[in-house]
C-alpha cells in the first residue's frame, strides 16, 4: 500500500511544480492523486508527447494510460530497475486482463528519471504517441480522458515486458491539453525535477492539479446520486407513506405504491448507470459491490412482483395474504441491504469518494434508518393498544 512518506512527499512535489513551473516556455498539465503524479506537455510543433510518472516505491509500479478504461488505452509503466533508475514499460490495454508490452511504441527515459525519498519519477519521450492500434490522443481536446494505477508488488527489473500483478488503487483524471500544449525544451520536467532534487535542468511552463471531470466520473456521480436518493430516501418513504396514511385518507396506497414505482424506476436506471460506468472503466465484476448491487436490484423486482400478487388478492379478498409479509419483510431487507451496500461503494478505491461524500451518506443513512424503526416501533406500539384496547 502507499505510505504515508510517499503519500506527503508526492504532495510536496505537486505543490513544487505548481510553484516553479510559471517562468518557462514548455507548459504543463498535471494531476496527482492518492501518492500517484502524472505531468504532460504536448510541443508546439513535430510529433513528440512528454509524460512524467511519479509514484512511491512501496507500491512497487505505477502507470498512466490514455483512454477512459483499460480496453485501447496506451499505458506506460514505471518500476525499479535495481540500479537507482527506472524501467519504463509501455503496453497496449487489451481487456480486463494484465496489458501486453507494445514494442513498436518509442520512448527516451529523460534526465530527472530515478528514485529519491521512496519515490519512483519517470520523464518519458515518446515519438509515436499520438496514435496507436485500437487509440489515438486527442491533442486538443480540454478534457482527454486518462487512466492511472498503483500496484502493491516488489518489483525490480530491467525487463519492458515483465508480469505484474494486478492494481490495488486505480482511478480517472481528464486534463486540458491546450494548456499543456507548448514550448520546445528537450525536458519540460526538468525544472519540477529540480525541485525534488533529482538532476536536469530546463524549465517547465504552468502546471495544474485541476482535473476535469471524465465521461466515467460523470456516469459513477450519477449512479451513486440515484441510488443514493432511492434507497436512502425514497424506499423508505414510501415503505413509512402507507403506515402513516392508511385508513387516514383514501388513496393512501395509490401514493405508496407510485412513490415506490417512481422509486423502482430510477434504480433500474442508476443501476443501468453503474453498469455503463464499468462498461466505460473495464471493471465488470471485479467488487463485491458490483455482485450485491445486482442482487439488490433482482431481489427488488421479486419484491415489486410480491407487491402486486398481494394487491390482487386483497382487491378479492379484502385480507392480507402470505404474499403480503412475503412483500413487506423483503422490502425491509432490500432497503437495508441497498444502503450498506451503497456505503460499501461509496468506499471502493475507483469511487475516489471525497471524505465529505462518505460522512454525509453515512449521516443521511443512519438518521432515515434511526427515524424508520423508530416509526416502526411507534406504530406497532400502537397497533398493540388498539386491539387491548
């Protein structure tokens, strides 16, 4: 895992760059995250891509690739080579299996590259970036799609082509390449390099940590956003609207049961959402998450078909039935499990969930669970009165 003492020297070379990098002639675009940096300047003219990678040894590589998910992404790894520098690996994301060292892509390991303090730099010149089988970088777009990645490994090899295990942290970050775009220095690292105290010299234009939002973090907001609103807020609303309005007003199940259908609706969609999202990051399947969300989602449509078996009967029967408690006591379970499990993804490394996300969901969650059973509790108390009464 990352260390702490990675974690803050990668943080001070971030704020360094942010620092030395306005006086100079080759800007650059950076992003850093959770002990991982990557930096890159597009030159003004020829065909040339820059790209620093920055990550703590104690996670043995780190890589960053271009493209919104493993699938077509060019990606180049970083790791030890046992002599004080690294090995830079460049490879082709083929699926959801470890990427296969390309070896058409050329690449120059720059001056500044090596490992200081616990923490691996690789300055990459690459010749043939800017297109590649089954990809391509789009220079001047302001809002490219990357991808980045630790591992949790010992390695140390000269060799491009060696196994790796699989990450242990990964995530997105999109980048402005028009105001990476710029400048002629052989090694725009160089001067972001000097301020961690590894050689070379040169100069760097501006830097930037700010990321754009990809087409993937959008999706995963808007998947957890919906689900959060229907499990959190609206199942339980309308599991409580029926309780609190039945023989009170006359349409009373007509608001439960459109409250809840609005509510099935949408997290059939949020969970189209998160299905999409692992279609764009290539991670079907990979977290517990994932299996207990379709769990969730097929209990909860036994649960809407127990609903609607039990209305029909009541219309005949005017009683509740077996499929009455059979309706009840699943939505109770659907509800409860889709909150935890909604906290379990808000937690996943590849959610990348701010602090303040996680706390409020979990204060949101606790609160309406609190204020559920004690509803529950208040009826059944007065239910027992009544019939003693």
């Amino acid at each position: 895992m990352v260390s702490f003492k990675s974690l803050i020297t990668t943080t001070v070379i971030s704020a360094a760059t942010l620092a030395y990098a306005q006086d100079s002639s080759s800007p650059v675009q950076g992003y850093s995250k959770k002990g991982f940096a990557a930096n890159w300047n597009i030159p003004a003219s020829g065909q040339d891509v820059y790209v620093q990678i920055q990550g703590p040894t104690s996670a043995g590589w780190a890589g960053t690739g271009i493209g919104s998910g493993m699938k077509g992404a060019l990606i180049f790894i970083i790791y030890q080579d046992g002599n004080g520098n690294v090995t830079v690996s460049p490879r082709l994301g083929k699926g959801e299996f470890e990427p296969e060292y390309e070896s058409t892509i050329q690449f120059e390991l720059l001056g500044g590259s090596g490992i200081q303090n616990g923490l691996m730099t690789g300055n990459i010149k690459c010749s043939n970036c800017r297109s590649w089988d089954g990809g391509s970088l789009d220079v001047s777009s302001t809002s490219q799609n990357f991808i980045w990645a630790l591992g949790n490994q010992k390695v140390t090899s000269t060799s491009p082509s060696q196994s790796l295990n699989q990450h242990v942290q990964n995530g997105f970050y999109g980048l402005d390449l028009t105001k990476a775009t710029g400048g002629g220095s052989q090694n725009p690292f160089a001067s972001l390099n000097s301020t961690s105290g590894t050689s070379g010299s040169g100069a760097a234009g501006s830097s930037s940590t700010g990321s754009p939002l990809t087409k993937a973090d959008k999706v995963l907001i808007a998947h957890g956003v919906i689900m959060g609103v229907v499990f959190v807020l609206l199942f339980p609303f309308g599991a409580a609207l029926i309780r609190l309005l039945n023989n009170r007003i006359p349409n009373a199940f007509a608001l439960h049961r459109g409250v809840q259908i609005l509510g099935f609706i949408l997290a059939i969609v949020g969970f189209g959402m998160g299905i999409w999202r692992s279609e764009l990051s290539d991670s079907h399947y990979q977290a517990p998450h994932q299996y207990c969300g379709t769990i969730v989602i097929a209990l909860l449509i036994l649960q809407a078909s127990l609903g609607q078996i039990q209305h029909n009967l009541y219309l005949k029967t005017q009683k509740r039935t077996i499929w009455s408690y059979g309706h009840i006591w699943l939505g109770r379970f659907v509800i409860v499990a889709g909150i935890v499990n909604g906290g379990v993804g808000l937690s996943l490394p590849r959610a990348d969930a701010p602090n303040g996300a996680i706390i409020g969901y979990s204060v949101v969650a606790g609160v309406v669970s609190v204020g559920y059973l004690a509803f529950y509790f208040w009826k059944e108390r007065k239910r027992e009165v009544g019939v003693s009464s």
